[in-house]
C-alpha cells in the first residue's frame, strides 16, 4: 500500500477526540475542527496542533501567535461539522453560538467542556500543512460530557 493511502487506512482505526481550534479577537475570528491536537508535554504545558496552509484558520494562527482549543462533547458534532464546513455557512462559523473571551481575549465556545488558551512557540511548515507547538497560558473546564470522538471517518 502506497505510504499516504497506508497512513490514512491506519488511522482511521485510531480513536481521536474532536476539537476546535479559534483564533481572533472581538472584531475578527475564525475556528477549525482539528483531530491532530494533542499533549506533548504536562512539565511545561504544551499541546501540538496541525493546521492545513490554505486555511484561513492558520493565515490568522501566523498573524497573532495564539489560539483557542474548545474540546467539544459527544452532543455538539453539528459544531464539529460547522467548523470543518460540512454545513452550508453564512461566513461566521460562530454564528447562534455563545463565544466568551479568554485571557488572551480569544473567541472560545462557550459550551465546550474545556478550553486551552496557547502561544505559538514552534512552527514546523511542511509541503501542505504546518505543525504548532503551543504552550498553554491558561486552561477552564466546562459541564463534564462524554467526548465527542472521531474514528473510521465518522
């Protein structure tokens, strides 16, 4: 099996949590379902993230140096489906959702059941996506749900 086709048919038998990654400030923000977040490090607090380099997402990740990770629960995957555009979309991803301002003042999902506010501090660019090394500045847990997952394409 060619080594792209391989990778994909292999980790679609791996189990990842579903999130969204937001990046903006009151007057402009955007977010993205992303299921290649992880945590590297707990000693200093530091998650990875890879976003694609066409996204408008990463255009603004490069502008400010910081983003918002929401991790949704198992009754919010129309929100996953709104940030990876599944659903048709009027411009504002955020729209009818409630957003509260984090410390870094980033657009977060209010509903999330937990949220980490990052700063970018290692970028490794590849041919069609870019990898962020992020340290956490500040973390606030929602109501306790279930996770919602992502796992052979659904």
């Amino acid at each position: 099996m060619e080594a792209t086709t391989g990778l994909r048919e292999v980790m679609r038998r791996w189990v990842t949590g579903v999130a969204v990654l937001t990046c903006g400030n009151q007057n402009i923000h955007h977010g993205m379902t992303v299921n290649s977040f992880t945590s590297v490090s707990i000693d200093p607090p530091c998650v990875t993230v890879t976003l694609a380099n066409t996204t408008r997402t990463k255009k603004l990740v490069d502008e400010m140096g910081i983003f918002g990770i929401n991790l949704l629960s198992e009754d919010q995957q129309e929100i996953s489906d709104r940030f990876a555009g599944r659903i048709p979309e009027d411009g504002d991803r955020f729209h009818d959702l409630h957003i509260l301002f984090g410390e870094n003042r980033l657009p977060l999902i209010r509903e999330a059941v937990a949220h980490l506010e990052c700063k970018v501090i290692q970028v490794f660019t590849m041919e069609n996506s870019t990898l962020y090394v992020g340290a956490v500045t500040s973390s606030r847990l929602g109501e306790k749900k279930p996770p919602l997952v992502y796992f052979d394409r659904g």
